[in-house]
C-alpha cells in the first residue's frame, strides 16, 4: 500500500494523470471510479477539481467485500468534503454498469479486478459510458496489460503504471 499526501492509504501512484484530467473535465460532467477502496485516488480527483472551481459528479464503484472497508472510505469522503459530489455505488463492476446511462461519462478510471477477464469486461461495459477517455491502472500486471491489448489494441497510450485510451 502507498502513503499518500492526503493520508489515505492506497493504491495511488497516478496523480498526474488524475491531475491533467481534472485539468480537462468540465464542471457538470461526470466521472466513475471502478475499484476504489478506501478512496485515496478518487479523493485526489475530486479535490483538484473542488480546486479548480469545478463540481464533477463521481460514481465510486467497489464491492467493499467488508463493512468495514466501505466505512473507511465512506469516512474518507466526509473527512475531505467531496461526499457532496459522490454517489457510491456498492456492487460488482458487472452489475453496477447498469446503473450507468451510455455516453453519460467525460472519463471513467478501470481499478478493480485486475484478472484478465475482467479487465477484458469492464472494458467493454464501461467504454460506451464515456465521452472523452477510459483509463486503467496497473497496467505492469501481464493480464491487465493483455486484456487491454486484446480490445482496444495497440492505440492505448501509457503513462507510468495508468493506459489511457482516448475515444
Ligand atoms: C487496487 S484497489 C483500488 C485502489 C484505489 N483506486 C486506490 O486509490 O487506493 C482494487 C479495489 O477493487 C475492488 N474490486 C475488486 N473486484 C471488483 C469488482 N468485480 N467490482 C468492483 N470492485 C472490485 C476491491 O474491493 C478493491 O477495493
């Protein structure tokens, strides 16, 4: 797990990539984060876009298999006031894409399950959520990196650990 700046500990290693898209989205748009745990990435997010003046709603999807996980994070979102602009929903990636209307998204961030048919998956229900970009993490993971490669092919562009693929 990775110390952040915000306290939060996590799996957070893309702030500048978070960081340019905060830069990008504008406010009235919205975003999802699929695997977000405690929250140290998505808090990141939406502060820098409090920062820059903007509201962004954010869908925070995870299935917090414990309570306890769920809470931390709900804690998290309160402690850094962003739990205005998030709408947690708590529930397998496969299923809470229903919830999500096509095109409905600026951007969407893929860090849940990182085994390849899942990555393959998400992919294919999340990109016609978005309008501007779908993004992942861990992409050094040989099955993250294999799933992206098989549906959207060699046009990701990477960035660290982050593959970003613009639509
Ligand atoms: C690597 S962590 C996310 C790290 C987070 N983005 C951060 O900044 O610390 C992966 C998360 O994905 C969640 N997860 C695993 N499988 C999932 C699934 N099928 N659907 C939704 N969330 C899932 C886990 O519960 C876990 O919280």
């Amino acid at each position: 797990m990775i110390h952040n700046e915000s306290n939060i500990d996590g799996f957070f290693d893309f702030k500048s990539v978070y960081d340019e898209l905060a830069g990008n989205i504008c406010s009235g748009e919205k975003f999802a984060e699929v695997g977000v745990f405690r929250g140290a990435s998505l808090v990141h997010f939406i502060s820098k876009t409090k920062e820059l003046g903007k509201r962004v709603e954010c869908y925070a999807i995870d299935i917090w298999k414990r309570d306890h996980e769920f809470y931390t994070f709900f804690c998290s979102c309160m402690t850094y006031n962003v739990n205005d602009v998030v709408k947690p929903i708590r529930a397998p990636s496969d299923i809470a894409h229903y919830m999500i209307p096509n095109k409905s998204l600026f951007s969407c961030m893929l860090d849940g399950c990182h085994k390849y048919q899942s990555v393959v998956t998400d992919i294919q229900n999340y990109l016609p959520k978005v309008t501007n970009c779908l993004l992942g993490h861990d992409y050094h993971i040989p099955s993250v990196a294999q799933g992206v490669q098989d549906t959207l092919g060699n046009s990701v562009k990477i960035n660290g650990n982050t593959w970003i693929y613009y639509v």
